[in-house]
C-alpha cells in the first residue's frame, strides 16, 4: 500500500498516519526524518544534502527524488509507504510520476481554515510533561496551570494565531494545488495515476479511521 496524505497542518494528519502505518505495516516517510537519517548514515547523497544545508541552501528537487528512491528500496518498505508532507509542491509530484514511482492512493483529509485556526491557537502545553490541553475543548481544572503539577501552561509559537494563518497560507499556496494535480491524473486515464480521495476531517478520530478504512481496502 502506497500513499500520500494531503492536508493542511492540524488538519489531523499524524494521527490518521499512524492508524495506516499500524494497520498495512508501512513506514511513514517524511522528506526532514529521510534527510536527516540520510546525513547519519554519511551516503553520497546524504553528504550532498549535508553540505547544501550546512550552507543554508534548500535540499533541491532532484535530489530530494534521488533519496526518495533510495528510501523505499530499504526492507521496511516492502509492503509499501505512506509520503507526509511529501510531494509539497506540483513539480515533486510530476517528478515521482516521471521517476515510474507508482502510488496507490492520494488522501486529501480536508477541514475548514477556521477550524484548524480554533483547533491550535486554543492548544495550552505543559513543556517539561508534554501534556496538551485545549481551552475550548479539554481545559485544565484552573485556567492556564497544569492539572498535576499546577506549573504553567504556554501556548507554543507553532500555534500562535497569526503563525498558524501564515502556514495555512504558505500550504494553500504551494500544496493544496497538489489536490487539482492529482484529480486531473486520475482524470486522464493515465494507468499510472493514483485514485484521489477527499475525507472530512471533521469528527471522532474514529469516524475518521472509518472513512479512510473504506477507502483503503
């Protein structure tokens, strides 16, 4: 089972990932942990990629596909994979078509800009626990402190308002055309096209797993 996940940041995609690892027995590839496995393990590409980071470069596409390739080659991959956060952008993704790298399914887990607004800038964590809470939806019994350790809460940079506005913005502009892309491959009759998939990712995490179960038999 090949598949990517399409959807915007909070929009619930970690969480339906590890559901789909879980159940085909896939590992979940991002292109961060496949870089930074790639520099550990000193490959020529990976020293590629060191070097061009080390420079505050940006990893280009063509060599992100090389260690795409060289990723699901590993024995973890034999089953299949699931892409997160991968292809990014329409160029990546006509690179893995013209690379013959083949995908089963394309999974697009849609919500509402508003929604996911709500849903992080309302998140409270407790740092040295990890321990999240939500103002709205699971509050601390005191406003503001952690329910054990009575410590403060604080509410991360990544989900401050106007961050979470700017990287729905940055994910509308460069990912979200992906959705068209992918539609129109499979439109096409192109034998090689992934069948594309739009789920509602509001609800229970169960109703969720039970669209995506009947998508992915």
């Amino acid at each position: 089972m090949k598949v990517i996940l399409l959807g915007a940041p909070g929009a619930g995609k970690g969480t339906q990932a590890q559901l789909i690892m879980d159940k085909f027995g896939i590992p979940q590839i991002s292109t961060g942990d496949m870089l930074r496995a790639a520099v550990k393990a000193g490959t020529p590409l990976g020293l590629q990629a060191k070097d061009i980071m080390s420079a505050g470069g940006l990893v280009p596409d063509d060599l992100i596909i090389a260690l795409v390739k060289e990723r699901i080659k590993a024995p973890d991959c034999a089953k299949g994979f699931l892409f997160d956060g991968f292809p990014r952008t329409i160029p990546q993704a006509q690179a893995l078509l013209d690379e013959g790298i083949k995908i089963d399914h394309v999974i697009e887990i849609d919500v509402d800009d508003e929604e996911i607004v709500s849903r992080l800038a309302g998140r409270r964590v407790h740092e040295p626990s990890g321990r999240v809470y939500h103002i709205n939806h699971q509050p601390p019994k005191e406003e503001g402190v952690d329910d054990i350790t009575g410590e403060p809460l604080i509410q991360r940079e990544d989900d401050r308002e106007d961050t979470v506005r700017k990287r729905l913005s940055v994910y509308h502009e460069q990912t979200k055309p992906l959705v068209n892309f992918y539609r129109d491959l499979e439109k096409s009759g192109n034998p090689d096209a992934p069948h594309y998939t739009r789920i509602e990712g509001i609800g229970s995490i169960a109703d969720i797993r039970a669209q995506l179960e009947s998508v992915l038999k």
